[in-house]
C-alpha cells in the first residue's frame, strides 16, 4: 500500500508539475522558483552523470484530513531527468531518513519525467535491489515560514533492481 501511495504521489507531481499553465508569470507556470542541486547522480551502475541543477523546482506542502505531505520536485534545466522528494509530515529542522522498511515518504529518480508510469525508468528509494537496499536522508537545515532550505542524498532501485543514485543534493525555495 505504502508503494501504491507513494507511487501515485510521485505521477501527479511529475505530471502536475509539467504541465504549464496559460498566463504570463513564469514562476507559477514553470512550477516555482526553488533551486535544487546535486553534486552527483548516474543510473544503473554508470559513473556520476555530472551535477545536476534544477532552478524552477517546486515545493509544495498540502495538509487534507489531518495528514501533510511535504513534495519537491525537480526537472533537471535542459533534460528529462527528475529528483522528487516526498515527505508524509509537515517540514521541519532535522533529518528525516528513507528507505523500503519506514513510512515516511521517499525519494524517485527518474531518467525522464515525462514516462513516470515505466517503472524501469523510475527509481525509488522504498525499492529493494538484488543485495541492497534502497535508502537516502533530507536534513531541514531551514524552515522558516514558507522558506525551506536543506541537504540530501539516495540510493534508490527501479523494477528491475537496477541502482540510481544522487549524491551532495540541496534544496533551496518558498514552498507554495
């Protein structure tokens, strides 16, 4: 169920968060004005991609029926690729870990936003590989008001078992 949630989570972001809008304010119709880096990332056993930089993420935070779910998700600028972290409680300073065994949310890395129902294109962090596991961390190093900054990092596996990674990530913008 927990997979099921998160997995239906992550498609209406990435597909939200696509979509652009008709009017004139760049910011609302690319998806925000956050920025999320990341020092490294690669798929499936290859070495790092290079850096990974995202300056129109968007951050959102929704509470319905008493449950908040903290979303950020990132395009890479020029590509396909994507970094979506989930989050199923309110932002707050600290660190908050991932992987298959807790029920807090994730971490999906996609080799291309627009396909995310291929699952050998999407890799998360509550996915198992055929000796690991997947896993990662999101440290709030700043919640003030709407503004959120912090670190993160995972490793996270596809349906296939096949590895994806991001290494050194940050996370800077208003939550909207």
């Amino acid at each position: 169920m927990k997979k099921f949630l998160l997995s239906t989570l992550a498609i209406a972001l990435l597909l939200t968060s696509a979509c652009k809008k008709d009017n004139n304010n760049n910011d609302v119709a690319t998806g925000g004005a956050a920025t999320v880096t990341a020092g490294n990332y690669g798929f499936d056993g290859s070495a790092s991609l290079g850096k990974f930089s995202s300056t129109k993420a968007g951050i959102t935070q929704v509470s319905i029926n008493g449950v908040t779910t903290f979303n950020i998700t990132a395009i890479r600028d020029g590509g396909n690729e994507s970094i979506t972290l989930i989050l199923l409680k309110k932002a707050a300073v600290g660190k908050v870990q991932f992987g298959s065994q807790l029920a807090n949310g994730g971490i999906i890395i996609s080799k291309d936003y627009t396909k995310a129902g291929d699952g050998a294109l999407n890799y998360s962090t509550d996915n198992n590989g055929t000796t690991m596991s997947g896993g990662g961390e999101i440290n709030f190093t700043k919640v003030d008001g709407n503004n959120v900054e912090g670190t993160f990092y995972a490793v996270a596996y596809n349906n296939a078992k096949k590895e994806a990674f991001v290494e050194q990530g940050s996370f800077k913008g208003a939550i909207k």
